[in-house]
C-alpha cells in the first residue's frame, strides 16, 4: 500500500494509458477521464475538501458523489440529471478503481457489494414514416447543406448507425461498387453495412457539392464537413433539430432514427441474429430493448398476416 497517497489526477493519466494500450475508442477514453475528473471536483468542492488521492476513493465518498450527482441540475438546460447520466458515473469510477485494484494501488475494491442507480426502462419512441418524409422534405434543395443534410438523415434511416459512428466516417469509407459503408463500433469493431439506392444517388449527389467545399482543399478526408471542418456528433444533433422545426414535427434524436432501423428491420421480416451484426450488438439484451417499444405493433401485425381465426 506504499502508493495509497497517489493524487487520482496522475492515477488517472496511468489508466488513460492502460485504456490507450487496449485500444479503447477515443469516445470512450474522453468519457472515463471526464467522469473522474467530476469526481475529483466534487471531492475538492466538499466542506472541508477532501484531499483528491487513492485514500479518497471509498464506499462513502462514490456514494455520496452519486447521490449528489442525482439531485444535481443539468448545467445546460436545467433540469434534473437523468438516472442514465448517474447510472454512467458509476460506471466509470467502476472501471477506474477495478483498474487500481490490479496495479494493487487498492487493496479493496469500493465498489464491491454496491449497486448501481436505477434506470427506469423508457422506450424510446420510433418516429412515423411520415415524419421521415416531412424531414427529408424540409433538407430539399441543390445547395451543400440541403445536399449534406439529406445525405446524412438517409444514411441514419438506412443503415442504422450510432450518431458516433456516421460524424466519424471518412470519404474512403464509402464503396460505392458494392452500395456499403465501414463504420467502427463500440470496441473499435469495424463493421460493413449495405445502404439502397435512394441513399447512394443522395451520398453522390453531396459527394460532388462536397469537392467545391473550401474544407474539402489538401484532400481532407473527414465525409461531413461544415463551417470549421470535419462535423461532429453534437452537429448532427442540430441539424435534425433544425430540420425538425423546419418540418414541423416533434424533434428527433438520432438514436430515435436507430430504432426506426431496428423496428423495421424486425417488422420486414429480417433476422434478429442479422439485425445484432449490422447494429453491432453483442448481447441479445441490446436486441431486446430496441425490439420493445414497437413489439405490440409487430406482434399485432403478424397476427392479422397470420388470419389464424379465418383457417378454422
């Protein structure tokens, strides 16, 4: 226990470095060392502070820092923090403590014997067909953002990717011989998924406007770009706000768009195993909690194709 005075700030850059080693995503390296951070803040910001080293790192404190992170306000928008976002923080402290119980840094592990916040099962609403066209409508026009933004939301519906995965895509990623996209998953898992032709003709349609881009000089390979360059996953995010409004529908979240994918994949007949290696789940509890919120409709609708009641 020679090193139970370490200072959490230095432990933490060894762990970014062991998650660096394990080639972990950068999403979520950035996540792991956000979340301790907060924790280190929310051990300094106590009366009296508390000294941010191993010592700290105890049954009590972790879950006196969640319990104070449930009844915090999101900085943003002001409303109360989301069980998910508490259920993360745990998460993370999780995975950084098992890391210092094996460099023996912790001779015991705080988080034995305790458990997570609740998070209440939402399912997340898949938005009507109809909406998808009153979206697609308000992105028309030949101009670059109405050409990018359709590219994008097409690209969302058809494939189903994470928000992280489509704003990371590069212009190689395409192939446009065999109508696919390689995205990288959660694990750094590369994955090729198959889009249709209405998807291909938007994609060359923004690849061509794309070329007269001035982000686009000295063969920047990033396939989204906006005013400052390569798009993020929080410029996605406002392009289907903005659209939305345009369109005048409920807003969207991208995710929404994922479960559109799922729902219908499933509602067309589609494989669950072939829907877990396009989405990239590896565990049938993702499969599941996607299937949920639309198992009535497709439960409903398979029973009128099946006229079970008129065979007899």
């Amino acid at each position: 226990m020679g090193q139970d005075l370490d200072a959490i700030v230095e432990l933490l850059e060894d762990f970014v470095t062991e998650l660096r080693r394990a080639n972990k995503s950068a999403g979520t390296i950035d996540c792991y060392s956000r979340d301790v951070g907060y924790f280190v803040a929310f051990l300094e910001a106590r009366t009296p502070p508390i000294e941010p080293n191993s010592d700290a790192l105890t049954r009590d404190n972790i879950g006196a820092y969640i319990i104070d992170t449930l009844n915090r306000a999101n900085r943003r928008t002001g409303k109360p923090i989301t069980p998910e976002y508490a259920n993360r923080q745990y998460r993370s402290l999780q995975q950084f403590c098992k890391y210092l119980v094996t460099e023996e840094i912790l001779e015991d592990n705080p988080f034995d014997k305790m458990t997570p916040p609740y998070v209440p099962e939402k399912p997340i609403p898949v938005p009507p067909i109809e909406d998808l066209r009153k979206l697609l409508a308000a992105c028309e026009g030949t101009d670059f953002e109405a050409r990018r933004d359709t590219a994008i939301i097409r690209l969302l519906v058809d494939i189903g990717p994470r928000v992280g995965e489509i704003a990371a895509l590069d212009v190689d990623a395409l192939d446009f011989q065999e109508n696919t996209a390689l995205v990288i998953g959660k694990g750094r898992q590369p994955r090729v998924l198959p889009f249709g032709d209405k998807t291909r003709i938007a994609l060359r349609r923004y690849l061509r406007i794309r070329a007269r881009h001035p982000k686009a000089a000295n063969n920047n390979p990033a396939l989204w770009l906006g005013k400052r360059g390569q798009m993020t996953s929080w410029g996605i995010y406002q392009i289907l706000e903005r659209r939305a409004n345009a369109a005048g529908i409920p807003h969207l979240h991208p995710h929404q768009l994922r479960h559109f994918f799922a729902h219908n994949w499933l509602a067309s007949g589609g494989q669950e195993q072939d829907l877990m290696m396009l989405a990239g789940w590896r565990s049938r509890q993702m499969l599941g909690r996607y299937a949920r919120a639309t198992a009535e409709t497709r439960a409903r609708d398979a029973h009128r194709k099946a006229r079970l009641g008129d065979k007899l």
